[in-house]
C-alpha cells in the first residue's frame, strides 16, 4: 500500500511539472 501511495505522489509531482510548463510557455 505505500509504495501505491509513493507511486501516486510521483503522478502528482510530475502532473503539477506538466502543468507548470504549459503556464510557462502560454506566458511567452
């Protein structure tokens, strides 16, 4: 069960990066 937990932390780290990206790049 933790490592589920640990691997859905990572899908929210890297969905929060995507979406950083998109912003950034809509800025420009």
């Amino acid at each position: 069960m933790q490592s589920e937990l640990i691997a859905f932390f990572d899908l929210v780290n890297i969905f929060q990066m995507i979406m950083k990206n998109i912003s950034f790049e809509n800025k420009i």
